[in-house]
C-alpha cells in the first residue's frame, strides 16, 4: 500500500530539540528509504518541513514505521498518513471504450 506522509511540527518542538535531534533523524529515514518503506522525500516549498511517500502492508504498519524515527518519538513532530490507491475514475473511460458483446462473435477475443 502507498501512503503519503505529511509532516507537522508539534508545539513541543524547540529549534534546539530539533538540532540536537536532527542527524539521528536522517539516519533513521536514509535506513527506511533503504528498507524501501520510504519510497520517495521530498523537502516542503511552502514551508520547512517533509512529505514521504512510503510502502507498506497497512496504516497500521506505517504508523510504526513512522514511530522509528526520532522527531516522532520525541514528540516535536508528527506525520499526518494519506492512503493512496489507484485513481478508479480512469476505469470510466475504459468502459465507454469496450467492444460490445455479441451472441454471435466467436472470435475468442474475451469481449463478453
């Protein structure tokens, strides 16, 4: 399953906790990243912060994996979990796009 995780600084984060705290942080997601539970990193434009897009069997296990990494534990940040699925509307234009069934076809071609 794909999620996406979206930071926030909680208010008992301190810009010193967050030094102090920082390299084990990169350390901990460099070792998810290459558990390929963290799929992609990518650094906020609208503000500091990060969204990571992981892969795993549930929430509930991205939620433990998120709990690994310092910051959380901490309590001076939290990840908000999206699940991500395929985009089903696509499925729409599929059907308008089917050969239409006919008694008749025999022509093996799994249309019916």
């Amino acid at each position: 399953m794909k999620i996406l995780a979206i930071d926030k600084v909680l208010e008992s984060a301190t810009p010193e906790g967050i030094k102090t705290n920082f390299m084990k942080e990169v350390d901990q997601t460099v070792k998810l990243y290459l558990a390929d539970v963290v799929r992609e990193i990518y650094f906020r434009q609208d503000r500091s912060g990060t969204v990571l897009v992981l892969e795993a069997p549930s929430l509930e296990d991205a939620r433990k994996m998120i709990e690994t990494l310092p910051l959380v534990r901490e309590k001076m940040i939290d990840f908000d979990l999206i699940p991500l699925g395929p985009f089903m509307p696509l499925a729409l234009l599929l059907e308008n796009d089917q050969p239409k069934a006919s008694a008749d076809c025999g022509c093996g071609c799994g249309c019916h």
